[in-house]
C-alpha cells in the first residue's frame, strides 16, 4: 500500500472580521426568515409552506451565490463567503425549524404529510441548488463570451 508524506494543513485561526460578518449575516438572515414566517404563518396541521420556500429559496441563492465567489469572481474579497452563505443564508435558511415542523406533523397523526414535507423539502432543495449552480454558470460563461 502506497502512503503519501503530506504536510499537515495548516491551523485555521478564527479572523475577527470574519466572524463579525458572520455574526451581522447571520443577524440579517435571521430576521429575514422571520419576517418572511411572519408575512406567511402556517396554519395548524397545515402543510408549513413559509419554511419550506425559506429553505429552497436559500438553497438556490446558496447554489448561485457559491458559483459567482468560487467560480466567476474567484473571491475578490475573503469575507464574501463567510458574510453571505455562512451567515445571511446559514441564518436564513433552517434546519431545525423543518424539523419540529415535519415531527409536529408525524405526531399530531399528520403522517402522509409529514413524509411529504420532509421529503419534498429535501428533493426540491437539492434541484433548487442544482438548478441555480447550472443557471449561474451559463449566464458568466455566456457574459465571458461576449466580451471582447
């Protein structure tokens, strides 16, 4: 068996700046995804649509969001990822909240709705990302090409 001698990775320090806009992100998702359940309240045993569109929507934006700072931009700046994905769309989105939402649903005998929502969260999130990543990706490469 053949066994490469790497370096170790180097330590990853916490930046201040970093994690202060994670922490403003964060702050900014949160209250997003709170006005939004707010505007749109689920309606008990009602199908929890507000949480469902928060985590999709942000799955996509996440999706397109990473292309553009990865791909198309090379992070011109290091605190565009950890400001926007991991804190306004890490705050944003919610996994717990989907969670207790498809367990009050199993609980309150609401079975088929339950499994219906925990899995056309999942699927229609993951296509959402999918979808945005592609979407992103033709509109730089068509962008680069017509530049001269």
């Amino acid at each position: 068996m053949h066994s490469e001698h790497r370096n170790p990775p180097e330590a990853h320090r916490l930046r201040p700046s970093a994690v202060i806009m994670v922490a403003v992100g964060g702050a900014v998702g949160a209250l997003a995804r709170y006005g939004i359940s707010e505007w749109f309240p689920s309606t008990e045993p009602g199908f929890p649509w507000a949480t469902f569109w928060i985590n999709v929507s942000g799955c996509a934006l996440i999706g397109a969001l990473l292309v553009l700072i990865d791909e198309v931009y090379a992070a011109p700046h290091s605190l565009w990822r950890p400001a926007l994905a991991t804190g306004v769309l890490g705050g944003y989105t919610t996994f717990s909240t989907y969670s207790v939402e498809t367990m009050q649903l199993l609980r309150g005998g609401h079975i088929a709705m339950g499994v219906g929502y925990a899995i056309a969260t999942v699927i229609t999130a993951l296509a959402a990302l999918y979808l945005a990543e592609l979407l992103t990706r033709r509109i730089a490469t068509d962008r680069a090409r017509r530049q001269p």
